[in-house]
C-alpha cells in the first residue's frame, strides 16, 4: 500500500536471509526472504485481440475470452486430441474411398438408364427406373460430402477446442480489444482465444493458441490478430 516513489534497499549482514527495503517518501519499511524467487510470483499479461481486414480495416474483437492454460495439460490435451484425429481421419478415408467407388458404379448406371429412358421417353417403367437409380446416386454423393465434412472437422480450431482442461486465468477483452491476464512469472502457458464475427451475412471464427512465459518478468504484451490465427491442418505447431 505504500505510495512512495524513492525506494532504497538496505545492506546488513544481519539480517540474514531477509532484504529489508526502506521508502524514502513515507518511511515505509517491508523485508522479503531471500531465498524467495520473486517478492511477487505473478505478473501481468497484457494484450488485445483484432482482425486486420483485406480492406486494410482493423476489426477490434471485444468481450472475447481469453485463458491461461499451463503448459502440460494443454499439450496432454492437444497431443490426445491429435492421436483421436489421426485415428478418426483414417477410418473416415476408408470409408470415403468405398463410397467413391459405390457411387462410380451408381453414377455408370443412372446414365446408362437415361440412355434408355432417352429411346422410349413416355415408357413410366424406364422412367421410374432411371428416378431410383439417380436418387441412389444422390444419397450417395451426400454421405461423401458429410464424412468429407467430418474428416475437416478433425483439423479444424472447433475440433481441438473441444474439452480444453481448466485454465488458471481467463480474462475478456473490453471495447478496445484489450485484456490483461494475471499469471504466474514461472512456468509456460497457452494462451487461446475464440472470437467470431458476422461477414455479409456469414459467420467468421479465428482460433488462437500461443505460448507465452512471463520469464521473471513483471509484464509482457501479447497480441493476437491474423499472424498467429490457429490455422487448418497440421497441430504441430501449437504443439511446441
């Protein structure tokens, strides 16, 4: 609480493993151990959050959260999601390429039957025939589209988002896009963010994960924007 603004420290053998400071302004006198790494072991981790258009417009994201998550639960985290992708991703391949296949064969007989069907155009048989098999090749053509969908999922920020462990701190950007995270000064963290907004009538969403140590320093700044968005495919960056 002290207000001062001179601050000395003291030099005496005496008082063995303590430091003893002095303020010169109100004559405040506080000591802390020695042995003690930091007379605070937080800091502060300051930063904002903004998108930088194509037009050259900087987008301020406010109200988005933004959380310090220590650094081994977040790479047990982000290493597991990684192996239930990969495993998840070969399965849905396999299971695209039959479909390929099926819908090859599909495809070969629906025109075959609108072939026929061209030869005979008020036959209602051939025209029911030539209905049933391009419905099949329809439905089929829709199930490749949602695995594909699916398998994209799996490398996606949504996916390795999904049950992030707790963080230790989670601070939201005000109006300016600005926020200030109180972590500890040992240690590495990831800090992620989600933020979406509307573009025409769609929805845009960016993912951040970066990693940050305050290193014994008091404060660092941060800043999230288009550099370091969390990008599609690979994991392993977010990895190290």
């Amino acid at each position: 609480m002290c207000k001062g603004s001179v601050i000395e420290r003291t030099a005496n053998p005496a008082h063995g493993t303590f430091v003893w400071f002095h303020c010169l302004f109100c004559n405040h006198w506080w000591k802390f151990r020695l042995d003690d790494t930091f007379a605070n072991p937080n800091g502060d981790l300051t930063g904002e959050v903004f998108i930088v258009t194509k037009a050259g417009m900087t987008y301020k994201l406010a109200a988005v959260a933004v959380t310090a998550i220590p650094e081994d639960a977040l790479k047990k985290h982000m290493e597991s999601k990684t192996l239930e992708g990969e495993r998840e991703s070969k399965k849905l391949r396999r299971d695209i390429v039959g479909l390929n296949a099926t819908l090859k064969m599909c495809q070969a007989d629906e025109d075959r039957l609108w072939k026929i069907l061209q030869r005979d155009e008020g036959n209602s048989r051939k025209a029911v025939a030539w209905s049933v098999a391009y419905n099949k090749t329809k439905n089929v053509t829709k199930q490749i589209k949602k695995l594909q969908t699916e398998r994209q999922h799996l490398t996606s920020g949504d996916y390795f988002f999904e049950g992030l462990p707790s963080g230790i701190a989670t601070a939201k950007t005000n109006a300016n896009g600005k926020f200030t995270l109180t972590i500890p000064r040992k240690g590495r963290y990831g800090v992620v963010a989600r933020a979406s907004r509307e573009l025409f009538k769609q929805q845009e969403t960016y993912f951040w994960l970066a990693w940050v140590s305050l290193e014994s320093e008091a404060v660092k700044r941060l800043v999230l924007n288009n550099d370091n968005i969390m990008c599609v495919g690979s994991p392993d960056p977010a990895l190290k």
